[in-house]
C-alpha cells in the first residue's frame, strides 16, 4: 500500500499540480496587490468610493449587503483578465506560431517529397535511354 502511495506521490503530474497550486498562490498574491493598489484607486476615483463592503438596502427590516459581492466580483473580474491577458493570450500565440511553422515544414517536406520522387524518375527515364 505504501508502494503505490510512494508511486502515486512521484509521478509527475502530482509534482507538477503542487507546482501549480504554488504557482497559482503567488500569482493570486500579485492579483490581489494589483486590484487592491491599482485597480480599487482608480474606482474611488471614478466612483468616489474605494470600498464596497459598506453598500447595503433593506427590505422590511431584513439588511442585504451586497457591497462585498461588488468587491469579489471586481476582484474576480481583474484575476481572470490578468490570466487571460498575461497567460492565455501569450501562450495562444505561442501556439499559433508553433503550428504555423509545422505547416510551413510540413509543405516544405511534402515539396521535397515531390521533388526527390521528380529525380528518381528524371534519373529512371534517363538511366532507361542511356541502356538502350
């Protein structure tokens, strides 16, 4: 059982997820520094205000605070751009270019195909009137 718990941890895609998590969490602390320093300023300045949490309405005595929702979903909102702007969008045009210079081999070998095959028959029908 403890072989394949040993197994289990070693593989790579375990170490490569802790990698990640970590990665994630250090990445969240950027985020969070970013909407907190950049981000809530220039709503306080648009907005007038900096922070949301105090929003709140009532409704037959009942209190809704919605300001923190506002809040995460601000903070929600600026993680998935920042991912999207600084990872996904990069590494898409990454790929992008990977697949258009496989293509750019692919005609590239398939031309070399067609003209090594253009040889051997020049070289056959050529060989074929010398032996005559």
């Amino acid at each position: 059982m403890l072989k394949g718990f040993k197994q289990f941890i070693l593989r790579g895609n375990v170490i490569d997820l802790a990698v990640a998590v970590v990665i994630g969490l250090a990445f969240n602390a950027v985020i969070h520094a970013l909407v907190t320093d950049i981000v809530t300023p220039l709503i306080a300045a648009i907005f007038g205000k900096p922070n949301f949490a105090n929003l709140t309405f009532t409704i037959h005595h009942s209190r809704f605070l919605y300001g923190d929702l506002i809040n995460y979903i601000i903070g929600f909102l600026s993680v998935a751009a920042a991912i999207y702007f600084l990872v996904v969008a990069p590494m898409n045009a990454l790929k992008q270019r990977r697949q258009s210079g496989q293509d750019v081999e692919a005609e590239i070998s398939e031309e070399i195909q067609l003209l090594t095959e253009i040889r051997d028959l020049l070289a056959r029908s050529s060989g074929s009137t010398t032996a005559s």
